[in-house]
C-alpha cells in the first residue's frame, strides 16, 4: 500500500553509526596505503637514479656525484712511497661472515653446555672442528663445519625452544634410556622439531612442573646453585607432621651431605597435617624426600607446583605449552640485580679522599594525614598565623599583644591627658 505522505523518506536509508565508522575506517586505510606506495615510488626512483649514477661513474673512472641528502663515505687516495714493501702489501678486505660464531658459543647454541663450560671443554682439549683438535675457544665455525664434543656431533640450533611440561609419574627425566623406559621426551615428540633436553630433574615418581629447553645459557643459569632458583612442592606424608617435627624443619635437618634447610613450610591443609607445602631453592639430589626420611616419615606423593616462578595452571597432567616471550624474558633476567656493579663506584669512593662535608637541610616535615609538605598551612587546619615570641610582641608587659591590653592602653591614655590641665 503506497504512504499518504513523504514525510519520513529521510529515514529510509539511513545508516546507522557502525557503518559510518567502517566508512571512515576504509577511507583512513586507503589513505594510507596510498602514502605508503607514494612514498615507496619516490625512494624507487632515488635509488634507480644513485645505481644510474654509479654505473657511469663506473664505466668513466670518475667518483660518483653525491646526491642530495646522501652522505658518501670520503675517497681515500693512497700517496705513492718510495719503500716498494708497504706499496705491494696487500690490505686486509675480507669481510666479516655473519654466519660464522665462536666455538665456545656454538657449543652453547647446540644444547651441550654453558659457554663457560664449553671453553673449558675445548681447552682441555675434547672439542674437534672438522676432524681436527681445536684448543681455542675463539676459533671462528660456521654451520657447515662438522664439530665433535667427545666424540659426539653438535648440531647447532639457532631456534631457542622453551617448553614447559606437567611431567607425570613413571617418566624417567632424561633424553635416552638404556633400559627402555618412557622419558619425558615421548610426551613432547610434537612439540619441536629441535634437540632439547631437561633442565634440573624430577625423580620417576615425582610430578608436577619441568622445563625443557635447548638453550645451553639458561640452562646453567637455573641450575647452578648460586642464582637460588625457588621451588614449590606440594608433600603427601603417610602419618600426620608433629609439631616438634615441623619445627626441626624449620630450624634445619642434618643429612649425610650437610645441612639441610627448607625457605618456608606449612600445612597445606589445616585438617589434614599430612599435606605440606614446603618451599626451596637447593638444588641436592632427593633433597625433600630425604627431609621427611630422615625424621621418619614417607613420601606418598611429590609434586612440583611451581619452579623459577612457573606454574603448571592450565596444563594438564602429561600435557605441555610453550613459554610466552614475557616468561623467557623474566626467566634470563631471573635474580639478576646491579647490586655487585654498584658496589665497586662505591668501594672506590670510600677508598678516595674524603670530600668537603657540605651542608645538608633535613626533608620537610610531612603531615600524617595526607602527607602535605607546608608546615605553614594544612588543608585540614584551620587559617593560623604563626605564633610570635613574647619579645616580639610587647617589650612592655612581655605577652603578645591583645584587645584587652590595648583598651587597658588607651584608658591611661585618657587618664593622662585628663591629669595635665591640674598639674599646669
């Protein structure tokens, strides 16, 4: 049925919000490609025209014509001498291959050690390049050259894998298995096509948060014992923790290989004292099964809740992910400070001579309440002005000036002036 009237024909086709945004977005977007191209073609032509340029300089033995907004390394003319020595040595122009890396990093990038440790390994002499012994740690490889550490071949790998696995019970933490037993490596076959192998170790029967990893540096950085790498683990015991137990935990467990202490202990579970959470940075072999031993006790389970700040949430058991850029990031940082670079400025400061003392001015007095720095005037009082000492405000009586005083004044004042006619 066709409208009466034509009044809202304006709304018929009118666009709603959304789709005036797209508009706006499309043209900004094509915008900007064609700046983009605009400014491709420009550089194009610059560069077409500088190659032209080179080519026929080339071609007439003169130097190019600088272009503007180019610099140009200067010409280096070499001036004729008459010892025929310096004239006829050859100069050293050959360049540097980015593709060639120390030996002892190489080492290191192919996952068999630190790059301290693999210098020392070439130093003693267990390190062939191409089948030839190498002594230095410097010698410059590339990944063509076939490299031997102990008789083994290293691969190098320039793609750093981190993987983070919620290993299970009944895996061995190793790379291979003489006797045939499932490792760690079975649960991680699609993970990477890389050579990595476990950091630290979990014993068969223990769970919870592995890392596996082809990068030799951070490696020995988490399991060297001087970084103290925190640990958590989660304790089932088969008997209830006394308290008399708990504290000689807490105190420190003589073992055969030392003192053994724990950084912090607690019941996980206030009703049931069999479950412990118990965290530790020392990195000994079957530290916290033979804590609890040691006073009796047996270890039903063990799980490794969190390990250099990584946790196994939303990882399932047997299950793994990969490291996102900011844990990798915080992991090689890990318990890095400048506290030893600063001490060294501040020993030599000490040791200099000592410097003129100057003047220090205490801080302002800061106010509890919302920390103002005027101790004229607060927000929170009222507008005071500072009180003044009795010299400065009357000599006479030695208190500060009032309305009373000054009425009292201007009475012997008058009493003055009434006074004078008697005494003339």
């Amino acid at each position: 049925m066709p409208r009466k009237t034509d009044n809202f024909s304006k709304f018929y086709n009118k666009k709603n919000n959304a789709a005036i945004k797209e508009g706006f977005r499309q043209e900004k977007k094509a915008a900007k490609k064609e700046r983009k191209e605009a400014i491709e073609r420009h550089f194009e032509a610059k560069r077409q025209e500088r190659e032209k340029q080179l080519a026929a300089a080339g071609s007439a033995g003169t130097p190019p014509k600088k272009l503007p907004g180019k610099r140009t390394p200067p010409t280096v003319v070499l001036k004729a001498t008459g010892n025929p020595a310096s004239a006829s040595k050859p100069a050293d122009t050959a360049p540097h291959d980015p593709n060639t890396l120390p030996l002892n990093k190489y080492i290191a990038h192919g996952g068999v050690c630190s790059r301290r440790d693999a210098a020392e390994l070439i130093r003693l002499g267990k390190v062939e390049v191409n089948g030839k012994l190498v002594t230095e740690p410097g010698t410059k490889v590339s990944p063509s050259d076939l490299v031997k550490v102990g008789g083994k071949k290293v691969t190098i790998s320039r793609n750093f894998v981190y993987i983070l696995l919620n290993k299970p019970k009944d895996y061995i933490t190793t790379t291979d298995d003489p006797q045939g037993r499932k490792t760690v490596l079975d649960l991680i076959r699609q993970a990477t096509t890389e050579r990595v192998f476990p950091v630290g170790r979990l014993d068969r029967n223990t769970s919870g948060v592995l890392l596996l990893t082809n990068d030799g540096d951070l490696s020995q950085k988490l399991a060297h014992p001087k970084h103290e790498i925190k640990k958590i683990y989660h304790v089932t015991l088969d008997k209830p923790l006394t308290k008399a137990d708990f504290d000689k935990i807490v105190e420190g467990v003589t073992l055969e290989d030392g003192l053994a202490h724990v950084d912090v202990l607690a019941y996980a579970d206030t009703k049931d004292k069999t479950q412990i959470g118990l965290e530790i940075h020392s990195g000994r072999n079957r530290i916290v099964r033979r804590i609890f031993e040691h006073l009796g006790y047996d270890v039903r389970g063990l799980d490794r809740v969190m390990y250099a700040g990584l946790t196994k949430k939303n990882v399932q058991r047997g299950h793994w992910r990969l490291l996102t850029e900011k844990e990798i990031r915080i992991l090689k940082y890990l318990n890095s400070s400048f506290r030893g670079s600063l001490a060294a400025p501040a020993a030599s400061a000490a040791t200099a001579s000592p410097a003129p003392a100057q003047k220090t001015t205490p801080p302002p007095k800061k106010f509890k309440k919302t920390g103002h720095t005027d101790p004229q005037r607060h927000p929170g009082e009222k507008n005071k002005t500072p009180r003044k000492s009795a010299s400065s405000a009357d000599p006479l009586r030695g208190r500060k000036s009032s309305g009373s005083y000054n009425k009292s004044k201007a009475r012997d004042q008058r009493r003055d002036t009434k006074r004078k006619p008697d005494s003339e």
